[in-house]
C-alpha cells in the first residue's frame, strides 16, 4: 500500500473508525516513513483542536425566523398563482425573502431538493405532465437558479463552488444565470471558483453566445489551469474563432509552459479540422 492509501486513513484512525487490522497497518507504516508521520502528527493537532470546540448551540429566535421562512414562502407561491407571468426568483430577492444567513441559506436549500425529489417522483408515476406538475417543476428550476445567484454572490469561495455546482443542475438556465458565471469566470478571485464556473459553462457551450465569451474571456485569465480548461472546451466545439487567442498565448514567452503547449496542440487541431 502506498503512501496516499495510507493517508487516507488518517481521519478515520483519528475518528476510531479504523479497524483494528488497518490501524495496525497505519502505525507500522507511521514508524518507518517519515513524510506519513508528519502528516499524522499535524492533522492529530487539528483533530484535538476540533474536539476542544465548545458546540454551539440553537439561536433562541432560530423556531420563529423559520416560520417567517415559512410565511414568506406561502406568499411567494400565492402570489405566483396571481401572477403566473412574473418571474418567481425576481419576485423573492425583490421582496427580500431569501434569507441573508448561510444557515438558512443552507436550510433552504435542502428545501429546494426535497421538492426536486417531489417532483421526480410524480413525474416518474404519470405518463405525461401535468398542468400542476409542469407549474412545480417550473418553480423547482426558479428556485433553483435563485439558490445558485445568491451563493454565487458569498464571500466564501466554497459557497460560490456549490452555488455553481446549484447552476449546472438547472436544464436550462436563462440569461441572468448564463451571466452570472460568466462574470464569475472572468472576475471571482479564487481559481478553484473559477474552474468551477468554467465546467459549467462547458455545458452550455452549444449555445454560440456563451463560445464567443469563453473566446473573450481567455485572455483575461492569469491562471493556467482555467486558460487550459477553455481551450479545451473551444477546441473539442471546433470554434475557429478561439485561433487568434491561442496563437498569442501560444507565442507569449512570459505565458506558462503547459498551457502554451496546450494551445499549440489546440491550433494544429483546429486548423487541420478547417
């Protein structure tokens, strides 16, 4: 077993939930490898660390801020039944019912999937959609998109991956969520955010709006790792359009190593597909 194997049985040496017969394995391995031994020593202070964590507890206005959640959702929907043309996720954020806390946020969101799950099922027991079924899987896609906008918008990285991780689930986005990851591509500091943003987006790459920004949006890229993800994505659509971006990459001395060879790889393809 190698050292990677090992590792990954750290937390669950730590947690107790290794078996006896691993554990053992752990240690002996522990002993005679010196990089092994660090990585436990370092990860056990962080585990102590984690258990010396006081637990929080409720906040005592948790009971009424959900049924407010609650109340603010009855009215969304009754007044989507009034008003069954007027966008739902602009209707929320307008009237200021999607929650400003991540926990609720989060409570919301298992919401979301619990209706999703709804509707799955009775799509699956009728043989065609109904008026009723088609309205709910229409609100499920709205508050789908809502999620992912308003996760999109938080300060911590993570959040802003699931709420792109929120928008590749969504059949068909519209505009406002096309826009919000291409902003996010083009602007989000963390690279990991905007590698998310970029498979998403890969998705939708059909559409030869979103090609012509993924086009514009190579060169204002610093990382590698996204300027090879894009090139990827232009050149498995055959889009001649991207030449010209490549062929400056490909030729910038200052420019990464591995990704000017993945734009040189890209131009020989695209051209050869001319």
């Amino acid at each position: 077993m190698n050292c990677d194997k090992f590792r990954e049985q750290i937390p669950e040496c730590l947690a107790g939930r290794l078996d006896a017969a691993a554990r053992d394995q752990l240690i002996a391995h522990v002993d005679t490898c010196a990089g092994c031994r660090s990585d436990l020593a370092d990860m056990g202070v962080v585990w102590r660390g984690l258990a010396s964590l006081p637990l929080e507890e409720p906040d005592a206005g948790m009971r009424s801020r959900f049924l407010e959640m609650l109340q603010a959702y009855q009215a969304g929907m009754d007044q989507s039944r009034e008003t069954p043309d007027a966008p739902v996720r602009s209707r929320w954020l307008a009237a200021g019912w999607w929650p400003a806390s991540a926990v609720w946020q989060a409570a919301f969101s298992l919401a979301l999937v619990a209706a999703g799950a709804l509707g799955a099922h009775l799509l699956a027991r009728q043989p065609a959609p109904s008026p009723q079924l088609a309205q709910l899987q229409a609100q499920v896609e709205n508050l789908r998109q809502m999620v992912a906008l308003s996760m999109l918008q938080d300060q911590s990285p993570s959040s802003r991956i699931r709420g792109v991780g929120y928008s590749a689930q969504v059949a068909r986005p519209d505009r406002e969520m096309e826009q919000a990851l291409l902003y996010t591509l083009n602007h989000d500091a963390n690279v990991n955010v905007r590698l998310s943003a970029t498979d998403a987006l890969e998705k939708l790459a059909s559409n030869p709006e979103i090609r012509r920004a993924l086009v514009d949006a190579l060169p204002l890229q610093d990382s590698p790792l996204v300027e090879i993800a894009l090139m990827d994505i232009l050149v498995e659509n055959n889009d001649q359009a991207a030449l010209p971006g490549m062929r400056k990459l490909a030729q910038d001395a200052q420019a990464d190593e591995s990704a000017r060879q993945r734009a040189l790889a890209g131009i020989q393809k695209l051209e050869a597909s001319k």
